[in-house]
C-alpha cells in the first residue's frame, strides 16, 4: 500500500521548532537605573543668624593742620643786580631815601618821575628852586629801577613778620657790577644795589 502524502503542513509540526539566535540589532536596551539622588539633610547644619544690617563706617574727621607762627626777622634785604644804571646817580639816590619808610620812599620817587621832585646832587649841576636842596637833577630811569627794588623790599619785611609802619630803609648801599666793554675800549654802566630795612622804634616825646 501507498504511503499517504504528507500535507506541508504536517512537515511543520514534525519538525523540530527551532527559535532562532537573536540578532544584535532585535536587542533591545534596558534602561540604565539611576541611583535616586539625595538631598544633604539640614540636620547637621548649625542654624541660619538672621541678616545683620551692615553699619556704614564714618570716617574719622582729620584735625586741621596747625600752622606754625613764623619767626619774625631782624631785617629784611633786597637786592638790584647788573642794573644798566649809572653808578654816581644810583649813589645819590641811595643817600636820598635812606632812613626813610618804604611808602614815603615810593612816594617820592614817583614825583621824581613825574618831573615834581628833583634829587640832591653834588657839583656844577643847575640849582633846583626847591626847598632844602640846592642844585640837582631828575634821573628818570633809574629812579624806576629802584620802584622794583623798593616793592621787593616791601613783599620781604611783610613776609619776615615785621611791622611795615616801623620800618626804616638803614642801608643803601651802590658799587659797580662786571662792566661790558664795548667798542673803543669804553664800558657800559653796570650797577649793584644792596637795600636794608628794619624796624626802629620812634622815641615818643
């Protein structure tokens, strides 16, 4: 007898299920498990101060600087150097404001400018119609030079603390400065002046 044929069906079942390797690419990844973070507790925390409001820090006031009395000065000086000033008029003029004030000496140098005064000179010089004086001249420029003088004279006895009312020009004092030759073996008039004051107090009668 024949042998009856197998339906494919049958072949199936008879054979062997089989589950096949799964392949690297049907893998299926799993979720890596994260450790559940903690939070530090507040238990070893010392407790929180409540703010403090800053105090604006003053500063400390600096105590003014006291300034020191200056000392007063004996006398006070001032100097004219390498003056183009003729030295027999700067002499004269010397002679004529000594042991005078600094104001009177102004003054009267600015009237000698001005053509109102003349100062006392020595030879065969026209007489002046003045009173006290016999014969003289007016030396304009160098009576200027001496304004500069007279002022600086002044700045130094107020800045030496000495009283300007009781002041007195003591000495004036004219001599020759280095000289410049000039052509025909002449020189020009160069002139030094020293200027002295102090103060002198008047006796009262």
């Amino acid at each position: 007898m024949e042998r009856p044929l197998e339906k494919p069906a049958d072949k199936k079942l008879n054979r062997e299920l089989k589950v096949p390797a799964p392949s690297k690419a049907n893998k299926i990844e799993k979720p890596v498990e994260q450790a559940p973070i903690t939070k530090p507790s507040n238990e070893n925390k010392p407790a929180e101060q409540p703010n403090e409001k800053a105090v604006p820090v003053q500063p400390v006031p600096s105590k003014p600087e006291q300034e020191k009395p200056k000392a007063k000065k004996e006398q006070a000086i001032a100097r004219g150097l390498n003056l183009h000033a003729s030295k027999k008029h700067c002499m004269y003029i010397c002679s004529f404001i000594k042991n005078k004030p600094i104001e009177q000496s102004l003054k009267e140098l600015q009237e000698v400018i001005s053509m109102k005064r003349a100062i006392p000179f020595k030879g065969e010089i026209p007489h002046r119609s003045q009173k006290g004086i016999m014969s003289g001249r007016y030396p304009v420029k160098v009576s200027g030079q001496f304004i500069y003088i007279l002022k600086a004279l002044k700045g130094n006895i107020i800045s030496g603390n000495m009283d300007l009312d009781k002041a007195r020009i003591t000495e004036a004092s004219a001599s020759w400065a280095s000289r410049p030759q000039k052509r025909g073996g002449m020189r020009f008039k160069r002139t030094n002046v020293i200027l002295k004051a102090k103060e002198i107090q008047e006796d009262k009668k």
